[in-house]
C-alpha cells in the first residue's frame, strides 16, 4: 500500500474576518488608520500654520520687524541698525528650506553687527535659526549651531557687562533663551519622526490586512470548489449507480426501478440545494444562507444512499467518541464521503463497502475498505483515481490539517482501501 504524507496546514477552515472580502462584509476604508494619525492633535501637520508654513514664517519676521524697527526709532540708532534689521530678518523666510544656510548667514551678520556695537530686537532671529535647524535637521546638525551660539552668547555677555556680576547675569539668561530654542527644536524634529514612523507603520499593516483578506478570500473559494467537488461527485456517481440498477430491473422488477428513480430524483435535489447554497457565497453583495456543518450523525444519511445503489454498506466504530470541533466532524464526514464517492466511481462490480472509526486518545484512524474485483493488472479498481481528479487531493489537505497521513491502496483481502489518520492537539480534536 502506497504511503501518502499528508501536506501540512492550509487556510482552509479558517474563518475570514469580519469587513474581509470573503466574509461578505463591508471592508474597512484602506485609509483610516493613517488618517486618523494624521489627524492626531500633537501632530505638527494638523496645525493650519503648518499647513501654510510660508504664513508662519511671514508673521515672525513682521512681528520682529515691528518691534526692532520700534527699538530703533526710539533709540535714534543709525542706518547700519536699519541694515543689520533686515540681514538678520529676511533671511528667516527661507528657514524651512534652507535651514543650515540661514543660520550661517544670520550668524555671520551678527558677528558683524557685534564687531561695531550695535544691539538689536531682531537678535532674537538667532534664536528663530538654530530651532529650525533643531526642528528640521535633528540634534546631531543642532549641536554645532548652539556651540557656535553659546560661544557669541559668552562673547556679548562680557563685552556688554564689564563688571563680573552682570556679565554672569546675562550670561546665564541668554543662554537659557539658546538651551530652550535647541531642546524646543530637537522635541518637535523627534515627535515629527515618531510620527512619520507611524504613519508608515500604519501602511504597511493596511497593506498586509488588505492581502490577508485577499488570502481569506482565495482559500474560501478553494474550500468551495472542494466542497462542490465532494456534493457533486458523490451525488452524480449516487445517481448514475440508482440510474444502472433502474434501467436493468426495469423489466423484472418495476418497483425496486422506480424506487431506484425515487432514490436517484431525491439525492439530485439534495445536491442541487448544497450546490445554490455554496454558489450563493461567490455572489457579491448577497448574503449567503449558510446551512450547518455535516456531522458524524449525518453518516448514516450517507451510507444509506451507498446502500440505495445496491452495496451493502457497514459502519462500524471502536472507541469513545469524543467531544469534536464542528470543523473536525465536517472534515471527517467529507473524508469519508469522498472515499464512498470513489468506490461508487472507480471500483470494478463491488458487493460491499466498510466503514470504520477507531478512536483513541488523541487521534482517530478512518478506514473506507470494498470488496471491488481487480483487473488483470492487480489494481483494486482498475487503478488509482484518474490524474485529474481532485479526491485523493482533497483527502489530503483535510487530513494535513490535523497533521496525519493516509494511505490508499489494494487492501489485502481484495478490494481497495483508504486509510486515514488524524491526530489532535494535546489530546482533544
């Protein structure tokens, strides 16, 4: 008998998520989650100014130039005053873009304003450049800005207050002023990263939940295109056996032919109905009406119909049922049903078919044996089952979630069996 290792688990029997497209409901907006960090309230983006940066950037430099130029008029400094104004000012326009730069060029113009003297309102531009270079270029760029700063801030300090008193005074509060601009800037760069971080964090997830729906989706359909494989063929084979045995005792025996027939009208419509059922799912936007999961108690059901096309059908069981899994039940039942369906399909003028449970902690072994006559090849039913078809397959993938094995073969006394193990986690299915 030929050995069979079952494939490992699939997606099959797990249940797409709510909002999936297998699931029938309304997906989620791909956006919503990247839009609701967008709209975080910490968020500099969410802020109308910085929405329009070049307006912020505009109301400082008016704000400064008013109360530098008010400085001025009071104090009756020269043109150069005026000159140093706008050198230390206009430049703040450009901050965002050009953050480096403009700090460069606003502490140039300052050393230059200090080798003559002057003192400005518009100094306080200083302070505007190294928080952008902060806020824009991160710490590591910031640090050598507030060096070269500090190194003015000391050098001011000690020229405006020639006693050693007021000098320290001084120096401690512009340096204060410097130590905020730098750790304001650095705070606003590093919440602006985390959320940047955020955000594409929140794309890649949107990503992968949109591709684990579509897995969802892909492995429903397979599931539905096995159960139909399973509803069809064993009600086709079951009708076409009935059909046989209708047209042969037709003359003989017109009742069993028309209890035949009655059998043959009943187990299409039963196929017909599970088939509009399952169709019903690949239907968007209509709700599927779902019927439940066959059960072990539906094998009797079965194996009647085996029996209505004339072979004798045994179910026998070994061993404490134990308590199942609706999906465990529903794997066993279609594991069973398609080896009934091979037998009805493959098998060469069998009497009598056997089915046998033998449960044991912890796993279950299926056996499907007949008593179909080989050909003068040796095979149980003129072979395996065509290349094709999709039985043994199917057989496989539900044993290989429960991480057993099968085998499918001659059977030792004549006929074909398939055997079938599957074994459950920690002792319950």
């Amino acid at each position: 008998m030929t050995s069979v290792p079952a494939p490992t688990p699939s997606l099959e029997g797990r249940e797409p998520s709510p909002g999936s497209p297998a699931s029938g409901g309304r997906a989620r907006p791909a956006a919503t989650l990247v839009e609701r960090i967008m709209t975080y309230p910490g968020r500099p983006h969410a802020t109308w100014w910085h929405r329009r940066p070049e307006v912020l950037d505009g109301a400082v430099v008016v704000v400064l130039e008013a109360l530098s130029s008010l400085q001025i008029a009071r104090t009756h400094l020269a043109w150069e005053a005026w000159l140093f104004q706008q050198l230390l000012l206009l430049p703040l326009l450009f901050r965002r873009r050009h953050p480096s730069a403009v700090f460069a060029t606003v502490i140039a113009v300052y050393v230059a304003q200090w080798s003559v003297g002057e003192h400005l309102v518009a100094d306080f531009g200083l302070l505007v450049a190294l928080y952008t270079v902060a806020a824009e270029r991160g710490w590591r760029r910031a640090l050598p800005a507030a060096v070269i700063l500090e190194v003015m801030v000391v050098a001011t300090s000690f020229r405006n207050s020639p006693d050693h008193g007021g000098a320290l005074g001084s120096l401690v509060f512009l340096t204060g002023l410097a130590t905020a601009a730098l750790f304001t800037g650095t705070t606003v760069h590093t919440r602006g990263e985390y959320l940047e971080a955020l955000e594409d964090r929140a794309r890649r997830l949107e990503r992968e939940r949109d591709q684990q729906a579509r897995l969802a989706a892909t492995a429903e359909r397979a599931r539905i295109a096995r159960e139909m494989h399973d509803i069809v063929a064993h009600s086709l084979s079951v009708m076409i056996a009935l059909a046989d045995g209708a047209a042969a005792a037709g003359a003989r025996d017109p009742e069993a032919a028309h209890q035949a027939m009655v059998e043959s009208a009943t187990t299409g419509r039963s196929a017909l109905a599970e088939m509009r059922r399952l169709l019903g799912v690949l239907r968007d936007g209509s709700p599927a009406e779902f019927q439940p999961h066959p059960t072990l108690a539906g094998l009797d059901a079965l194996l009647t119909t085996v029996r209505a096309a004339g072979i004798k059908a045994d179910y026998r069981v070994r061993g404490r049922v134990p308590d199942l899994a609706d999906t465990a039940e529903a794997n066993i039942y279609r594991i069973i049903q398609e080896s009934l369906t091979n037998v009805l399909k493959h098998a060469r003028q069998p009497t009598s078919v056997t089915v046998a449970l033998d449960w044991m902690p912890g796993l279950v072994d299926i056996a499907v044996t007949d008593d179909g006559r080989p050909p003068a090849g040796g095979w149980g039913r003129g072979g395996p089952p065509p290349a094709g078809g999709h039985g043994l397959t199917g057989i496989k993938e539900r044993v290989g979630l429960y991480r057993g094995t099968v085998d499918a073969g001659p059977a030792p006394g004549g006929g074909w069996a398939v055997r079938a193990r599957l074994l459950f986690d920690d002792g319950q299915p």
